[in-house]
C-alpha cells in the first residue's frame, strides 16, 4: 500500500504553494499519496485547524502522516514538533493544532524536529511548510523513524478552550466552535448533551426549541438543532445559513436548558 | 489499472468534509485514485451539479465511479442510488442529479442503496457523503458487484428542466443553464440550432448578432455567441463576464431568430 | 516511478473543467500522478502563471510535465508550443507564460504543437486545455519523445518585464510582482539587492526601516521587509495585509535606498 500523507493549511489555493510543497515530497518519496484537507482555515486560526485535523483523523488509516501548517509563529523560537498518536504521525508547529487529537488520545509521543538532514537547504525563514513540515513528513512515510526527529517534548503548547460547563441540574453552558461552509454552526456539546426531551437553547439573540432529525423537516427560516457528523450538536437552517441569521461567532457562549 | 473514483459535491473546500470522504476511501480502497471534479457547486443546486457531471463523464474511462453529493434531503426519506450508465456508475442521493447523464444515455440500470453492510457505521444524519456515497463508491472500485446494492429502482426522481421551443420556422427559444468562472453564459442551444448566417439572439436585455470562432476577435465589452467545449452556444464577452454585462441569470429565457 | 505532471490554470474550481482534464489524462497515461499547482491565478493574467510556475517548477524532480493554461487567445492564431527547460518540459500558450522560467534557464528547446495525432478530437474553440495541453502532456508523460511535437520555434513571445533599476550608488528601482493569498507583497529585489545595513523602502505611500527575520518582531500594524521564500524581497504586516495597508499592486515602482 502507498504511504499516505494529509495537508491542512491556511495558505489558500490562489498561491503556488500548497502545489511546491507536493512537488517536495515528490522528490522524497514518490510513492506517497498526497491528500488536501482543507487550504481553506482562515489566515493564523489555529482553532480552526485544531478542529479540522480532529474532524478528519479519525477516518484515515493507521500510518498516516498528517501535516498541519497554521503557523503564523514561523522563523520564531516557537518549536516544530511530531506527534505520534494512535498510531497516525502529525507534523505540525508547536503552538496547538492538536489540542482536540491529544483530548481524545491514549498513546501519545511528542518529537521536536531538530534533525535537520531531514530538512530541504536552504530553510527559509517564512515557508517552513515546504522547507521543514512537508520533507520530514516525507521522510516519515518513507520509513524513517520516528525516534530519529529529535528529543521528547514533554510539555507541548496546548490551547486553553473552555470545556462545557454546567449550571445547574438542568442547565448546561457550551460554546460555538466554528461555522462551516454552509453556515451550521458547530457547538462543543458532545453526546452527554444532546437533549432527551424538551427544551430551549440559547444562541446569541435566537432561542432554539426543536431537534430534528434532518434539514428537510424544518420551516423556512427555522432554527433548530441536529446532531452533526462528528457527534456535537450543530444549529442549522434548511438551505440558509444559521451563522448569518444569529450572528453567533465562533467562541460565543450558548445555553442549553432541558424542561421538564 | 488503478480503479478511478470522482467526486462532485457542493461542499467547498474551506472544510474537513471532503479530506474525510478521501480517508474513507483509502481505506477501504486503498488503490483507488480519486479525483475532485468540482466541490464549488452552490449549497443545494441540484441543478449545476446534474450539468456539471454531464459535461465531464465522457471524459473520463469506462468504469470510472463518480459520486455527486448535493443533497439538501440528506437524512429524509429520499432514496439513495446507484446507476450504472454505458459503462460508468454514478453513486448519489436521488434528485435529479442525473438528469442529463441519463437523457443522452443508451443502457440505464438504477439501484437503490439498501446494502448497510457496505456503509460506515454508524450512519449520521447530516453526512451520508462520508458514510454511504463514498464507502459504496469505494467498495464497488474494489469490485462488489453493482447488483449488491440493492433492488431496481424503475422510476428515480427527475429534473423537469425545459428543453428548447421552435416557436416558428426561424426562431427558437431556449434557456440560460448556468455562467461559468469567467462569466461565460451557457445555453441549451445544442448543435442542430447553432446560427448557419445572419441571426439575432436576445439575452435579457441585450441583443447579440456575431458568433466568433474565438474570444479575441471581439470588440473590448462587445456580447457575442461562441461554440461552447460542450457544443452548446455560448455567450460571451473580451475578458470580461457576459454574466455580469447582461446580468441574466440560469433559467432566463433567450430568443434566437434567424435572419433572411 | 509514476510520471508527474502539474497543472496551473485560471479556470477556478467552481466548474467542470479541471475535472474533465484529469479525466483526459487519466485515459491517456493511467499511470500518471496529476498535481494541482493552482487554479486560482487571476482571469487572463499571463504575468502572475508566469511567476507561478517559475516558483514552483525548482521543486519538482526532473522529468516533469508541467502544463500552464492562462490563454486568453485560444482558439486564434497564437501558438501553442512545449518548452524542454533543464530537464522538465512544459506545456502551454505560446504567451509568455515562461518568461521567468527561461530567464534563469540553461538549456532551452521550445516545439510548436503541431503534430495532431496527440489532440483530442475534434478540437474546441474554447478548451484547449483539454483538447490540446493536457493531451499532448499525457502523451509526454507516456513516453512519446519531444521532437515529434512539432518543429523548434526560435521567437517564442516573451513579457516585458523591466528589471530592478540602478539609480545611484545607493538607490534602486524596483517593482511589486504581485500579492499572495496573505498580503504578502513580493518584489523583483532578489539577493543582491537584499539591505545589509540600515535603508528606506518607499511602497506607495508608505516607509519601510525594518529587514525582520520572522512575522512575530513585528509590532502591530507595522510594515516591515523580509526574505521571502523564493529568494525575493517582500514587504509584510504581522497577521494582516501589506497588499491592504499599502494599496500598492503589481506593477508598482518601489524605491530602496540603502543609508550610511
């Protein structure tokens, strides 16, 4: 089977160089398979591309090496690490992007990079994607070992996100994390959240009352909630956006009350 | 051969939702090679999406699988299909987005998706792109048979999309189906009612007398036809978008008259 | 070793048509690894492909088929041609599209496409992208030999680009290539114009005093110049726009006189 790599990055697609950084690992390992998440994450959200490697490891095969590149910190003393965890390989600076793997993982091993024959010479100050994160990733799926990156980093940076909070018996305080691309608005209620009965949920000025089981059953304009794909319960409209019509912003505090 | 998969969706790519259909294939087809036609279609346009995969499937060779997902019924009771046309499959919710795939089509066998064993489990309510068009779409690279699927479905959901009128010996009326990228305006006027000679084509509020055989004949903000690459009349203007100079929109009605 | 091609257009991802070329390439050379360098280069803008792909192609390993589709002439008289440039050939418009390439390049051959047999038939007026180039690279990918493209063409169409300017011992004129996805502005100022010492940068309106190492020195708001990632000048903001403070755009003289 082919190495598999992922690339997550704000850099966009107008620019060439999410394009150099596969021409990279061409060079290195041309038996790799290289898959785009997103190029899309908003320009330093590391939030955002906390979230997006999150969403999406789970679904790729033992092996794969991933590399995140949100790193508005790059050519600074900020460290570039991997990380091992369960089984899959993150390639990332040091400065977050796998807050929300290392929450949910049991085996983790943090590696700074600092082998520089790993490295593509020159290093630029300002493309480590292509000159760091992309070659070393390469070398990973070539079977480099993991060992050989550099020391342990015992005390990786870590994003302080508020976790749910609970007010009372009935009552629940979460938060938007992110609004996708067609305006769901993304909370951080997991499953012991989701509401059983009635109940009313506070987004910014819009009170939400009904949980439904798809977009199509909703009135027009209607807010409501749905279990989204990644089990947190999302705030949708049928073919509009949720985000444009509450104006809630990812970090906003929500409240969920359940009744009776 | 590497067994060929595409994928056409409304998802953009600002998101995790495409990079994750990706992982779910690599894994269960490792050797599959995947390709994205298009996830820029608009949120929900079943419409753009039907023309899309059309104007691009007989490009591709016999056995490509495509996957189209634009899906505002996701989670409802619409069905969910298969159809195997001359030699390729198509793997998509049922709304229409084959409707010119099977219009030009000579063997036509639809299937229902009802085999659960070839979904990811469990199966969500808002992404079925990930947990049933993309694992059967790998499944079936990796050779299931398409009769697995499920039962015939003898009446899938069509698009009543108008086709061209003769309103007399020498005028026709058709239709805006779609502005691409660069604003070019593509119409349902196929070969047969291409202009021979003189002719007038009114487009919402402009009239249009010359068919060039290239965009740079044109007069700077000139409007004029063109052979499309998918043979329909085209409208368009020097570097700049005929969207944007006739302001007309998909679905607008235009007159084309022959002269003398 | 799978044969690599790229592709660097100006046709978007919202439409078909960078699908329907890999679907082209795909029943031509199956074998062939297909890589978007990027689709997002501005509607006809010949000079920003240019750069494009001049930043890109040292990153690739020899042997490469790199295939540019900035064509606002298609379907007229221009040529299209293939040009052998140190071991990668590239396919395009016979524009200028590889002004920046040929500058720096040692050995140089440069055929008209002309040879008919290696097109897809019938050929359009508008997409020569699927009919012309990429053919013609699948072929090249599959080991169909240069000279049979069609004969040398000795005057291929080069841009008028204006180098960086001497004024005094102390002054040089410059200019702003373009702006990427970030703000970044990126000059014509290669290494031997890079300030050793203390200087002033005129862009636009604006003053730049700073040379930083990385974005994270800089103070808020402030402009600075760093070393960009392809050995060139650049004039950035710390997470924010220099494209947006400056109002400077491509084509724009700078002013860097070098002080003490």
């Amino acid at each position: 089977m082919r190495p598999l790599i992922t690339l997550t990055t704000d850099f966009g697609t107008t620019d060439h160089y999410v394009g150099t950084m596969k021409g990279v690992i061409a060079r290195i390992a041309p038996e790799a398979q290289v898959t785009d998440i997103t190029h899309g994450i908003a320009p330093f959200d590391v939030m955002s591309g906390a979230l997006a490697i999150a969403a999406t490891a789970p679904y790729w095969p033992e092996g794969t090496v991933h590399v995140i590149v949100i790193d508005p910190g790059v050519g600074s003393e900020r460290k570039q690490i991997a990380s091992r965890v369960d089984g899959q390989i993150f390639v990332c600076p040091d400065n977050g992007l796998l807050e929300f793997i290392w929450r949910r993982a049991r085996n983790i091993e943090t590696r700074e990079l600092s082998d520089d024959s790993l490295f593509l010479k020159p290093v630029s100050q300002t493309f480590h994607g292509r000159d760091i994160f992309t070659p070393v990733a390469a070398h990973l799926a070539n079977g480099t070992p993991f060992e050989q990156l550099g020391s342990v980093v015992a005390d990786p940076v870590r994003i302080d996100i508020p976790e749910p909070e609970r007010v009372d018996d009935n009552t629940v305080r979460g938060h938007i994390l992110k609004a996708d691309a067609f305006g769901n608005l993304i909370t951080d209620l997991g499953e012991e959240w989701h509401p059983k009965g009635d109940f009313q949920l506070s987004v910014a000025h819009s009170l939400i009352e009904r949980l439904l089981p798809n977009y199509t059953e909703a009135e027009p304009g209607e807010l409501f909630a749905i279990i989204g794909s990644s089990g947190w319960l999302e705030i949708s409209a049928k073919e509009e956006s949720a985000a444009a019509i509450t104006a809630a912003e990812p970090g906003d505090e929500i409240v969920l009350r359940m009744l009776g």
